[in-house]
C-alpha cells in the first residue's frame, strides 16, 4: 500500500554515523514529518533519527522478503516448466505444507503417502 503525501515539504537534519560525523538533509512532506513527529510522541522513539533509522531497517526487511518471495517464484514456475511434472495449485502446496507439518498424508498427490517428504 503506498501512501499519498501532501506536496508542501520540510528539511530535517539526520546524522549518519561513519568514520565521520557526517549530515545529510532530507526534505519531508508535511505529512511525512506529522508521521515522525506521532511516532516521537508514542514515547517509543527520543530523536528523529532514531524514527528514521527504524523506518530504513523496515524498508530493508520489506525489501529483503519481496525479494525472496520473488526468487520462490521463479523457483516453482522453473519447477512447473519442467517436463513430465504435474501441474500443482497454490492449494495443493498449502496442503502439502500442513500434511508435512502434522505429519499426515495427502492421499490426492500421495507425496507423503510414498514417502516423497524423505
């Protein structure tokens, strides 16, 4: 979900630690600094760069995730695309993954029924 911002902006400063004391600018919608400035009053965050800092780890593990999803994807429609495999449904999978997980068998593709599992 993306959500839209008013065009009037702001700067903050925010401190990047290196080797060096370094400040980078950033330029913020006003709604964007309304949301850092809700997020200090939680009392959850004392600066604004600790706002922003757990913003960036957000972004990076959102990022991280779309990219594995992305990665099983091509993985299963590599898998689906070899010959003589049979074509499997999303539900089919979902059921597999909870027959493994409890230990049953799935008698429709009988993979843990023949010990396909291992």
């Amino acid at each position: 979900m993306t959500r839209q911002f008013s065009q009037v902006s702001t700067n903050i400063g925010v401190k990047i630690k290196k080797r060096e004391n370094l400040m980078m600018n950033i330029t913020l919608t006003l709604d964007m600094e309304q949301l850092v400035k809700s997020q200090l009053q939680t009392g959850k965050y004392a600066t604004v760069e600790q706002v922003i800092a757990e913003a960036l780890l957000l972004l990076e593990a959102n990022n991280r995730r779309q990219a594995m999803s992305q990665k099983v994807k091509n993985l299963f429609d590599k898998t689906q695309a070899i010959p003589g495999v049979q074509e499997i449904t999303e539900s089919e999978i979902a059921a597999e993954i909870d027959a493994y997980r409890s230990g049953e068998c799935v008698a429709e593709t009988g993979f843990l029924c023949s010990g396909w599992w291992g």
